[in-house]
C-alpha cells in the first residue's frame, strides 16, 4: 500500500501552471513503516537475490579438498596359474561368441515370423542354442502352428526346430 502525492515542479520555462511530477510521500500514510515494508513485493524482490548471493559467497575464501593420491598396485609375478587363467579367458570369449550368435539367429527367425502376414508372431517367443531352435507361446489354429515350424526351419543357420506352440483359438 503506498501514498502518491504530485509535487509541483515550476521553471521559468514551464510558466506558472509547471511540471508535475508524482512521488511517493511516506510520513503521511498513516501505516508505520514497519508494515509498508511487508507489503511491499519489491522488498521481497531484493531480499530473495541477496540472500542467494550471501550463501553463494559464504563459499568463497575456503581450499578446495586436496586431490587423493593414485595408489600403486603391484603387479603380480607370472605364475603356473596364468596358463589356466589364459585358457579359462578363451573359453568364455567362445562361449560370450557362441552366446552372440545365438541371439542374433533367434532375432532372424523372430524376424521371419513377424514378416509373415499370416501368423500373429507377437505371441511366439524364440529361443536358439548352437542352430537348435525352440518355439513357445501360442499359435490360433494347428496350420499355423506348422506355418511358423516350417518358416524357422527355412531361416539360414537353423539346424533343427523344436515347436512347443500351443494351439489356442484366438491368440
């Protein structure tokens, strides 16, 4: 809440009418200053960026923590182990490959049942082990069933096809 009062400025060049201006007359309000300053939203508008800026600075002036210190491991000396260790490192690399290759052999086979038309391949799930592929979940009718047989075992790298599809009308 403020009170506005027009002072009345006057110049020898504005003639005797002279330039009004308005201010802000403060003793005259009748409300103790205290209280204008709670009202008043500019007040809380310089308090809010000052108070951030003090906590940004209460920062400033203390050392950064020292970095901590690279430790050096020693490096064991070659063993009899270390030729065990190697061949246990080959076989799980073959193994993470073979694992490889068998995600993306059930991704193609996945792949050619969704291209399809003819089959509903989002409720058949496909799993491959070494070219061996396992067919599960549902087919609608018994054709459909074989359809989805049959466009696996076309799929290039696929040994063998095990169909655990279960016939259910309207899957």
């Amino acid at each position: 809440m403020s009170c506005f009062t027009l002072q009345r400025m006057g110049s020898p060049a504005t003639g005797p009418g002279g330039i009004f201006r308005r201010g802000v007359h403060l003793s005259t309000c009748g409300i103790p200053m205290e209280e204008r300053m709670k009202l008043d939203p500019r007040n809380l508008a310089c308090i809010l960026p000052a108070t951030l800026l003090a906590f940004a600075l209460s920062g400033c002036g203390k050392e950064p923590p020292p970095k901590p210190v690279a430790k050096s491991v020693p490096v064991p000396a070659l063993s009899a182990n270390d030729d065990s260790a190697k061949a246990e490192a080959a076989k799980n690399a073959a193994q993470a490959a073979r694992d490889s290759a068998d995600k993306e052999l059930a991704g193609r086979v996945k792949s050619a049942l969704v291209a399809e038309r003819n089959l509903n391949a989002h409720g058949i799930d496909v799993v491959a082990k070494d070219g061996a592929v396992t067919l599960y979940g549902t087919a609608e009718t018994r054709m459909r069933r074989e359809l989805a047989e049959n466009i696996a075992g076309r799929v290039e790298g696929v040994k063998s096809v095990e169909n655990k599809l279960a016939v259910v009308a309207g899957s």
